[in-house]
C-alpha cells in the first residue's frame, strides 16, 4: 500500500463550528476516524478525505449528474452521515432511498454531492466512505457502528456490531506483530523485481511510510481510530498494472501467515484480497480510459450500486 505524495485530507477539526457542542464533538471524534465531522452549514465539506458540495439543504433539488451524495443530520452543528449512495443520476438515487426508506430519509436535513462520472470509480470510493464513515443506512461496506449521536434518531441497519475489544483480543495481536507485518512486507517488496521499483519511486520518506501503514492495519485489526488516509486515492497516481496486484497479494499474503496469529493473518489477507479487487475495478475500466479521463463511464448492466434502468441506488437498501 502506498500512501500518495500530496493527496488531500481533512485537517483535524477543520469547518467545525466553534459552538458545536459536546455530544456532538466527542461523537463525531469517536465515530469516525478522521476525527471531527465538517460543518453542517458550509458549501463545502469533506468527508473521509473526500470532498463534497452543499448548494441545496433540501433533497427535493439533488442535480441530474453522476456522482455520490451523503444524506446527513445536522447534530450540534456538524453533519452526521446517515446514508451515503451513488448513481449515473444523484437525482434519480437520492429519491430511490428516499421512497424505499421514507421515515429514516426523513429525518435527514443536509444534502452533500460530489459530481464523478466514472461508474467504477464511484463504486470503489463509495466503498472507502460506508467504511470510514458507517452511515446507520447502509449495510454493505461497513466496518463498524454507527455513531452513537444517531442512535435515538434512526435504527442501524446493520444491526448489532461486535464489540472490537472482544475481536481484538480473539485475534491476540499486538501492535509489535503489526510493525513487523510492515516493514518485512517492504522489506521483501523493495527487493522484488516487480513492485520494488514502484515503491521506490512513490515513498520519499519510509518511516513516515512505515507508520501510516501500520495505523491503516492497526484500524483494520484492533479497531483504533489512528489512520487517517484514503488507500484508493492514494495509488491513482502510480500508473500501476494488474500484475502489481497479483504479486502484492502474494507477497503480503505470505509475510501476514509467517508474521501474524492465523486468525489476524487471515482478515487481513481478506483485506488486501478485497482492497486488490476494488481497486482493479476503479483503476481498470472497461474501454482501457484513465480513471481521471472526464468521459470515462461504466455502463455495466444491472450493477448493483446504480439505479439505471431500476431506481435502486445500492444492493443494501
């Protein structure tokens, strides 16, 4: 995994509303792992790294346009995310959740979206977001509960989640096993004639590189809050091939069965084997066009996550 020179993030508490108040800070801390939520009343908010546009509160004026929205509660002045979709007409997939789930939607009162045309590449974002935010609505992607600011105000769909201090003991990892993970997956990567020059050429600073990876894998495994990157935006950039991917799961595969327990070895080769396929699907789309290219559309039939020629936004809902 490599965490891309210059990507965009959120700062810490950045568009926070200095009067928000205390329930709604230590939620939105506690909930997410970016820490803070953004504003609910500014025109621009950034969501798990990602940034959104406000120009409407009503969900009544959702744009024609391709892209992903987030239906939010606004909560002690920051926008708590309650459903996040996407669809090749935001119109057309916010007003699809809206009629399946009327009373939840309901309660909503921001309306966020950003327009992206590639099909393929909204799907692997909106992954990356149900699992960095946990909106109570949906139920595939995520990684934990929902945040607890929204208890009283919807039900989460996804039902009672385990306790993540139960799984991190079942597990028996520590963070020694996943600094060692780490630096000997790099360590066997940089001297592999395929991925090593692609790590060489895209980490300036192997330390800083060293600890973002072990926060991603400390988050994945032992449920801490310290990671604070988008893994997908981070390799856009690197001009990688399929045969990168195939030998990253490899490699990392059999650094995880001979650094870890079996049980932490095994979620996380699950994980990269899933993070290996959504990013293929973003980074690879059909016609051969860039991800970035302004024209590039998946117009892949009956894909779940779209709601053309049926109005059903995601296979969740």
């Amino acid at each position: 995994m490599v965490e891309a020179k210059g990507m965009r993030r959120s700062s810490e508490g950045s568009g926070v509303r200095r009067g928000a108040s205390a329930q709604g800070e230590a939620a939105g801390r506690n909930a997410h792992g970016r820490g803070a939520l953004p504003s609910a009343d500014g025109a621009v908010a950034v969501f798990a790294g990602v940034q959104f546009i406000a120009p409407h509160k009503a969900l009544d004026e959702a744009p024609d346009v391709p892209g992903l929205f987030i239906l939010a509660k606004d909560i002690g002045g920051r926008a708590f995310p309650l459903y996040v979709g996407e669809g090749e007409s935001v119109a057309v997939a916010a007003e699809a959740v809206r009629e399946i789930l009327p009373a939840e939607t309901a309660v909503a009162d921001r309306f966020f979206f950003m327009e992206r045309p590639n099909g393929r590449l909204r799907t692997s974002a909106l992954k990356e977001l149900v699992g960095e935010l946990n909106p109570p609505l949906n139920t595939v992607d995520r990684t934990g509960p929902a945040a607890t600011a929204l208890a009283g105000l919807v039900t989460d769909r996804a039902g009672p989640w385990p306790d993540r201090a139960s799984t991190a003991d079942e597990m028996q990892v520590s963070e020694a096993d996943l600094e060692r993970l780490v630096k000997e997956f790099y360590g066997a990567a940089g001297a592999d004639p395929v991925l090593g020059p692609v790590f060489a050429a895209a980490i300036p600073d192997w330390d800083e590189h060293y600890r973002v990876v072990q926060n991603f894998w400390s988050r994945t495994l032992l449920g801490t809050q310290r990671y604070s990157g988008m893994p997908f935006a981070a390799h856009v950039s690197l001009n990688l091939k399929p045969e990168h991917f195939t030998r990253w799961v490899a490699l990392f595969s059999a650094t995880a069965h001979r650094v870890l327990p079996a049980v932490a070895a095994a979620r996380a080769i699950a994980k990269v084997e899933h993070m290996s396929t959504c990013f293929q699907a973003g980074l690879f789309p059909p016609g051969g066009m860039d991800v970035g290219h302004p024209h590039a559309h998946s117009h892949a039939p009956g894909h779940p996550h779209r709601p053309h020629p049926v109005p059903v936004p995601r296979q969740d809902v």
